[in-house]
C-alpha cells in the first residue's frame, strides 16, 4: 500500500504559502536554473528583508533587553575534536533504512510516524498508538533489528517503488564533512557545524573574562548549521543548510531547573508578542532526552502541516563544558565571589539554552500572516482579499509611497515624501500602475502603510495614508507621518510585552 509521504505539501494553505513565497520574492529554491538542490533555499529581495528583520528583533530581545545577555559570531568551521567532545561525531545520527528497488533513503521514524497517521486517518486510532509506542520503545533501545521487523510486519511500502524490498536500518551521521589545507587526508577532515551551540561553549572563558560576566549571564549567536537531513521535503521546515539562533545562559550548579522554567516561559511569551496565537502554540516535554539534558522541552507551532517543533529549550546540565574542559585540556571553571561556602565558589556552571531556527520561524510567521477574507464589493460582489499580516515591526516594506498620476507634479511631490522617510523606514516608491493594483501588490508583502500624493496635497500638504489591515484611508498632515508610522513600527511595542 503506498504511503502517505507528502501529506505537508498535499495540504493547500501550505501550498498556497509555499506558491506565495515564491511569487512575491521571499523564497527561492536553490540553483533552480539546474532544477535546484534539495532542501537547500535561497531568499529573496524580500524575504531576505523579513528574515533581517526576525533575526534583528531576536537579536535585540536577547541583548539588548537582558542586560546579561551579550552576543558573539563564531566561525563555521571549528577543531574537529569540538564534534568529538559534543558527541556530534558518535552520537549525531539517524537510524536510516533505504528501499532496494527506489532506491530511496528514508529516517525510519518518519516512515512509520507516516504509517501511523495513515492509520489514524482510517479511524484506527489506537492501532497507531500501538505501533507509535513501539517504535519509541525500540528507539529508545537502539534495536534496529526491531525497527526493520516492525516496518516488515507492517507491510510499510516505499511510497515510490510502492515494495517492502528494505535493507537493514543503520545508523547516518547528519554531518557534513570537508577537508581542510592544501594535503587530503584523515585528520585533515573538518565538519561544517550541526549546531551554533559548540562556537559559544568555546568561547565561554574568554567572554567571561574580557566581559567580566558574572554568572548568570548569557551569550547570544546567529548563524549557519548545516545538517544532511534525510528527509528532504516540507520546504523551509527542514533544510540542509539553516540559520539557528541561539543562546546559552550560564547559571549555577543546582539553579538550572529555575532558569529553565523561565526561559521556557519568556520564550513563549516573544512567540505571542511577534503575533503568533496562543491557541497556535503549546509545548511538548521530551520523553527521551538527549544525552546531554536533564530537561528538555519544545514549543510547536501548528503548521499547516500539524504541530511542529519551532524551539527548543534544553537543561544542557555541564555536559558541554566539562566535555571541552577534557579534550582541550583548558579549565571551564568560573569563580563565584558571591558564594560564601569556600569549596564551592569553583565550579563548571550549567548552561540553559534556548534554540530556533530563523528559517521555521519565517515559516511559522508567513504562515500566520497569510490570510483571506472574503466581503461583498460596491457592486455587490462576494471578493476575496488577501494579505500578510505580518507584525509592522517585522513587515519587509514599512511604507509605500504612490503619486495618484504620473503628471502634474505629482511624482516630484510624491518623491519629496519617499525622500523624507526613506532613510527611518524601508520604503518603496512607485508610480507606475493603478493605485489600487498598488495597494493589492503592497498587501501580498504585508506593508503596512500606503501613502497617496493626490492634487490636495500641492494645496494642503497632507496625502491619504491606507492601513494594510482595515483598509481604512484617512487624510494625515506630511509632517506627522514620521511619527505615525515609527509609533506603529518600533520594536518597542514587542518588548514592552516581554516584561
Ligand atoms: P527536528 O526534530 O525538527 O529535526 P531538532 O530537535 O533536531 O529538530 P535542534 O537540534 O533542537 O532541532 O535545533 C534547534 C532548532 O533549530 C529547531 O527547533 C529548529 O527550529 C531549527 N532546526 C533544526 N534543524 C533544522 C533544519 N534541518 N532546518 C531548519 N531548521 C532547523
């Protein structure tokens, strides 16, 4: 029986997402020239503004919000022992199994999670509870032999060749790897980082140090993780080659439970204020942890495609440190003057950290923001609207300015106002076309003002501001649009919801 493979790219909201994303400029597959390159995306001349623009807002609640909480930009490439220490080079890995006949490479939970919603969508709920269940014990025993018996017994078919014609299940490492220096060889193999994480754990002392950090404190990065993910579908969701944003906070031995719960909360609560809904998200405790946690929690966003992991937040205990302070041979002690008790003014702290993706988080916001209303026009027509709603703060394009006509000296004026704001706002200007396919062009990107020169404005100095939302147009003095529209765009009003 085939299986359900593709059911994300199936569902039509999502693909009506993934068919905007590509139309209006936010995102583009990879070389597509040359029919593209799996799970690897490129964004485009808007999407490259939205993504600064989640990244900075990130980057800005953790460090300059939390005045403990400073930023670093570490290398991609790192010592290769760094991946020995984390346990990225035994442990970073997938149980795989590949169909001989397709060929086709597939994780193994994956293949059977599908299984199970094929059966939940033939009412046999707890024969997919079952068959979860077992998987997860046989996961979490490492029993590959068992996972090859469970997918035989379950008659699970490769959805392309539609056989149950299996290899046995192995372990893949997610990891790439390249050489380094002019001679190939063994030890010259370096890895292209998994996860931004380690460049933070390396540099623990010397932030410390040259910051005169005092625990807790915290250390902030955004940058590229590269994986060889498996599954190579779901757009954005899950690509090779990723942006994390990341932050590990150092805390006392015995006070990491405290500072999880926290986190745990504070994150969510910059989820609810960037705009996504509460009844849109909601955590989900890790059953198994990893070998490096003594909690871990995730907060999932309901994706068109069901809920998903949007962020991770994870108790990393010192595992990190003390693994580094071993193969590096250099100490990760920090020195705690504020403790009385003399034996335990030394320790390794332990590290709470928090980690999302920059692109699923794009995802989870384009998304949110695509919607469609449906009202009756002047001439009693049912129309369909669409736009992104996207919070101004974060919206690619703050304001467009149109002249109504190409003549008159409209345009001059209509320049003058793109002048005025163009330096405080990303601002467009355009004159060509109608206003109203102007403002439609302007709601597919989510901008959230629109500001039309007409003839009164030679007169009386005030142009019709259109809001993206209401589509209200009121009439405003050329003198306080600065101010209307930075009062509405500030990052501000996202903070003063974290406190
Ligand atoms: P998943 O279970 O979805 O593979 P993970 O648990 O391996 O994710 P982490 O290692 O905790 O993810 O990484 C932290 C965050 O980085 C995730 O919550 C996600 O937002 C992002 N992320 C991880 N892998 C990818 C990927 N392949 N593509 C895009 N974002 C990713």
């Amino acid at each position: 029986m085939a299986q359900k493979q593709n059911n994300q790219q199936e569902n039509p909201l999502f693909q009506k997402v993934v068919a905007h994303a590509k139309e209006y400029g936010f995102v583009f597959q990879s070389s597509e020239v040359y029919d593209g390159l799996q799970a690897v995306y490129d964004y485009g001349q808007i999407g490259v503004q939205l993504k600064n623009n989640i990244k900075q807002l990130w980057w800005k609640a953790m460090t300059q919000v939390n005045e403990n909480i400073v930023g670093i930009d570490a290398a991609i490439f790192m010592h290769p022992l760094v991946w020995k220490a984390s346990g990225h080079v035994d442990n970073f890995s997938d149980p795989m199994i590949d169909n001989k006949d397709s060929k086709k490479r597939y994780r193994v939970d994956h293949l059977i999670e599908e299984k199970a919603e094929v059966l939940k969508s033939e009412g046999k709920i707890q024969d997919a509870e079952n068959l979860l269940a077992q998987m997860d014990s046989l996961l979490a025993k490492e029993d590959f032999a068992g996972l090859y018996q469970l997918i035989i017994d379950q008659k699970i078919a490769c959805n392309i060749s539609n056989t149950i014609n299996w290899t046995e299940v192995r372990q893949f490492n997610l990891m790439f790897s390249t050489q380094m220096g002019a001679v190939a060889g063994e030890s010259d193999t370096i890895y292209l980082r998994p996860e931004t994480a380690q460049g933070i754990f390396v540099n623990f002392l010397n932030v410390q140090k040259t910051g005169r950090m005092k625990i807790p404190f915290g250390i902030a990065q955004i940058g590229k993780a590269f994986r060889n993910e498996i599954v190579a579908k779901q757009f954005i969701f899950r690509m090779r080659e990723f942006e994390q944003m990341e932050m590990q906070y150092f805390v006392r031995p015995g006070e990491e439970m405290q500072n999880y719960n926290h986190w745990k909360q504070k994150r969510m609560s910059f989820l609810h204020a960037i705009g996504l809904p509460a009844e849109k998200l909601r955590f989900h405790d890790h059953v198994k942890l990893a070998h490096y946690a003594n909690a871990a929690v995730d907060i999932e966003y309901e994706f068109p495609f069901g809920f998903k992991e949007l962020e991770g937040i994870h108790s990393r205990t010192d595992f990190d440190l003390t693994q580094h302070q071993a193969l590096s041979k250099t100490k990760m002690i920090y020195f705690d003057e504020e403790i009385q008790e003399k034996e335990k003014q030394r320790y390794v702290p332990y590290v709470v950290e928090t980690s999302i993706g920059a692109d699923r988080l794009f995802l989870a916001i384009l998304c949110n923001s695509y919607t469609e209303t449906t009202g009756v026009d002047a001439k009693g027509e049912e129309k369909t609207r669409l736009y992104l709603k996207l919070h101004p703060a974060i919206a690619p394009v703050k304001v467009a300015v149109f002249p109504l006509v190409k003549k008159d000296g409209l345009p001059e004026k209509a320049r003058e106002v793109f002048e005025e704001l163009r330096y405080d706002f990303d601002t467009i200007y355009e004159e060509k076309g109608a206003i109203g396919k102007n403002y439609t062009r302007m709601d597919m990107i989510g901008t959230p003002f629109c500001v039309t020169i007409d003839h009164d404005t030679l007169n009386d100095e005030a142009v019709t501001v259109r809001f993206r939302d209401t589509t209200e147009q009121v009439r405003i003095a050329i003198k306080d649009l600065k101010a209307l529209i930075a009062k509405e765009v500030s990052l501000k009003n996202i903070f003063d919801k974290l406190k």
